[in-house]
C-alpha cells in the first residue's frame, strides 16, 4: 500500500512540476519579450514555475461564486476585452483628437464595470476565502510595485522600454500567484 501511495505521490509531483513549468513558460515569454528574445526568460519562468510546481499541490481549491456573480464576471471581461479591441481599432483609423480622447478612454468605461464586478464577488464571498482575496491582492500590488520600480531602474541602465499596458497585466498576474500562494498557505 505505500508503494502504491508513493506512485500516487510522485506521479502527482510530476504533474505538478509539469503545471508549474507550463505557467513559468507563459510568465517566462513575457520575461523574454522584455529581455530582448535572448531565451532566458525562457528559462527562467520555466525553472521559477517547476520549483513553485514541486511545492504547491495542484488543483487549488476554488473560490465558490454564485451562478450570476460568475456571469457578471464573464460579461465584464468580455465587455472589457472587447472594448479594449474597440479602442485599438479606433484609434488606428483617422479620427479627430477629440474622438481620438473618446475612443482612448472608452476601457476605461468597461474596466469600471469590471472593477464593480470584482468587487461584489469578493464580497459573496466567505470570511476564509475573502481573507484569501485580501491577502491576494495585497502580495499582487506589493509585487507590481517592486517589479515595475526595479524595472523602471533597468531602463535608465539600458533595458528596452515597455508599454504602460503591461502594468495591468503583470498585476492580475502578481494576483493570480498572490492567490495561488494563499491558496496553499490555508490548505
């Protein structure tokens, strides 16, 4: 029986290992845009995301939202995405300034629906998971904040400059492993 539950085990590390890789490969393209294609961002976000793979269990826990917080929260991101698409598109094309300020600010309108969005499916939340949450976005914006300041030093050494746009981004990202580490925290 302990072999069987060592195979369990191991087999379950390795899927672990192989889930944590696979994110370090997203956050480690990223990684690789902003380094300059050298490949080591690559490498980096692969072995950062295995060594956070081999400690963390694999599948967390979810949150457990209500059927229409859910659906409110798919029809902001979409809402959201879609003008964010919109406003590219828009502002690509020959328009007036004035339209130009209207088409720059027009996700700004659907971000402030998500941001309610968000808001209330904390708030449906229980006490453990809205600590969880708490503690979440608190890692998420202390991380964004050392990120984008140590990265803004590397710029005036020579590092490429990056658009605004990837500081939403690498947030929600700071959050979701915020979460994940919360998450294992109070297994």
């Amino acid at each position: 029986m302990n072999k069987t539950n060592s195979d369990d085990t191991r087999g379950s590390r390795s899927r672990n290992i192989a889930l944590g890789a696979a994110l370090g490969l997203v956050i480690g393209g990223g990684l690789d845009l902003l380094l300059g294609d050298s490949g080591w961002g690559l490498v980096i976000g692969i072995l950062l995301g295995a060594t956070v793979g081999y400690f963390v269990k694999f599948p967390l826990p979810l949150m457990e939202y209500p059927g229409y917080i859910i659906r409110r929260m798919v029809i902001s991101v979409v809402l959201f995405l879609g003008a964010l698409f919109l406003s590219q598109w828009l502002l690509n094309q020959e328009l007036d300034t004035t339209y130009q300020y209207l088409a720059a600010v027009l996700p700004a309108i659907a971000g402030l629906f998500m941001a309610y969005s968000t808001g209330s499916a904390i708030a449906q939340l229980d006490e453990l998971q809205r600590r969880i949450q708490l503690e979440a976005i608190g890692i998420g914006f202390g991380a964004s904040v050392l990120v984008t300041m140590t990265y803004s030093m590397l710029v005036q050494v020579g590092f490429p400059q990056v658009s605004w746009s990837f500081v939403p981004l690498l947030m929600v990202l700071m959050w979701g492993l915020g979460k994940i580490w919360t998450i294992w925290k109070y297994r």
